[in-house]
C-alpha cells in the first residue's frame, strides 16, 4: 500500500484557502491542456467551507464537468442529498453550465441510478481532481467496511449500495476502480473525530479509503484536530 501524501493545517480556514488555490491551479491547467475540467465533489461540511469559497471566488465556467462520488437515496430536493448541499453553496450561482453538473439520480433508488450514472460516465475519461473525505469507521464516498468496494479492475463504474451502516441504508456510490481512474485523488478531512481513523490508515489497515488513489497524485489535506499526533 502507498500512503498519500500528507498536507498538515493549523486550522480548517488555512486549509480551506489552500486547497481552493490548488483546485482553481488544477482547473486551469486541465483545461489549458485538454479543454475540460472533469471534478468530482463530496459531501460534508469542510467540502462545504470549500464550495462557498469557491463560490466567493465566482469559480468555475462551461468548461468545468462537475460529478459527485456518492449520494443518498433520497427526494431530489432533500437537504441532506449532496447535490442540493452543492448546488446551494456554490453550483446555483456558479456559471457552470446546468448541462455540465451531473447529480447521482438516486431519488430512482440505488440500482437504476447506478446503471443511469454509469450510461452517462460511458465514455469519461480519467477524472482531474476527486475531492474525498473519510469516515470515522474508515469509509469513504459510499464505500464501507464490510461491503463491496468495486476494487477490482473489472468491477462496474458506479454501485448501488444497500444495507449501508449509517442512514439511509441505500445509496450510490462511485466505485474504487472508477474513483482511482483519476489524476488526483484529494481527501478532505478534518476534526478530531477522524484521527483514529487516520491512525489505522497510517497504520496500514484494509479500510475503504485506502483502496481509493490518484494515477498521479493521492493528498490528505487534514487539519491539525484529524492529524494523529503522538497523543
């Protein structure tokens, strides 16, 4: 196993500033490059600071794909669906095109919405940047412990997942083999509710997060709360 690289802020503020200069470096050198900036977003609440400072910033126009890792089965206008925690940060006000922001349909239930995200990743590069965060048990996106990660090369681009440890049960999820078809993996993490879980990663456990990582570069952008000291 690789271990990311490790990227240690005093506070979420510094943190937060940091990482949008690199993700607003990294979309414009892709789109310099290639004409299109492929983004995966995750849910959570220091995503959140991020998706309002980007929306401060008034980031992202109609080169920008935006994707998301995972999603809840829930009500399209739930408040507790990533894409409507997203869309009120940072997407509704953004000039990224509607066309251009991809929500997991997942108010279908888990298994079309899997087939449906997977249709239309049909033919999508590597993504450029997948923003990630890990749980307290080791999880990341909808990937947990205990469940199918889709680490296998051969393993499908998106899972329905069901009987999922944390409500709600059933959700969607890009899968390990899909997120790791990447060029950077970047996982957000912050709190002292994570550093246990940080703790066994450095340690090498088999979690769910380990098995996720960029072609070119995987980073824990982690504040000084999540970071395992010598404690």
């Amino acid at each position: 196993m690789t271990l990311p690289e490790w990227r240690v802020f005093d506070d979420i503020d510094g943190l937060v500033v940091a990482l949008a200069d690199a993700l607003c470096a990294e979309a414009e050198a892709a789109i310099a490059a290639r004409g299109v900036f492929h983004l995966v977003l995750a849910g959570g609440s220091t995503p959140l600071a991020l998706y309002r400072a980007l929306a401060d910033r008034h980031v992202g126009n109609a080169q920008w794909q935006v994707w998301y890792g995972d999603e809840r089965c829930l009500p399209p206008d739930h408040s507790e669906r990533n894409s409507v925690m997203v869309e009120t940060a940072w997407l509704a006000a953004s000039r990224i095109p509607l066309s251009n922001r991809r929500p997991i349909p997942a108010e279908r239930g888990a298994p079309e919405a899997a087939s449906r995200y997977a249709d239309w990743l049909n033919g999508v590069g590597d993504f450029d940047v997948v923003l990630l965060g890990i749980g307290e048990d080791g999880h990341t996106a909808s990937l947990f412990p205990g469940h199918d990660w889709g680490a296998a090369a051969e393993s499908a681009d998106v899972l329905a997942v069901h009987d999922a440890p944390k409500p709600p049960p059933e959700r969607v999820s890009l899968s390990a083999a899909r997120l790791n078809r990447s060029r950077r993996v970047w996982f957000v993490i912050t709190g002292s509710g994570k550093r246990h879980a940080l703790r066994r990663w450095l340690a090498g456990e088999a979690l769910p997060v380990a098995a996720v990582h960029g072609r070119q570069q995987t980073v824990c952008w982690v504040d000084a709360l999540a970071w395992p000291a010598d404690d």
